[in-house]
C-alpha cells in the first residue's frame, strides 16, 4: 500500500473530519488508471471497467 497526498486521478485531497482523515486509492485492473470514488465512483473513469483494487490511501 502507498500513501498519497491526493488522488493521482483528479487531485482531491482528504480533508481532516472527526471520522477520518483519508480516503482509499484504486487501480483499475484492466487499464492501470489509480483513482478514488470521487472522480470514478464505482467504475474506472478511463476505460469504465468496475474491476479495481485499493492500492493506497490519500492522507491529509
């Protein structure tokens, strides 16, 4: 697992909350585009494929 300072994809940043200070980072398993729900929601945003895995969280 990596940590990131925010999101490879779309350049979102976590922001500092009572609950959680991260938010997790995927890899599409088809194409390789890293991204979070944010800017892929449940699919990859470069290819559409919903095959991924968590590869990092995105820290404050």
């Amino acid at each position: 697992m990596t940590d990131y300072s925010r999101c490879p994809n779309c350049g979102r940043k976590a922001k500092k909350s009572f609950s959680s200070n991260f938010f997790p980072i995927y890899k599409c398993s088809d194409c390789g585009t890293k991204y979070c729900k944010e800017c892929g929601g449940s699919s990859c945003p470069s290819c559409g494929s919903s095959k991924k895995v968590e590869v990092g969280k995105a820290y404050v």
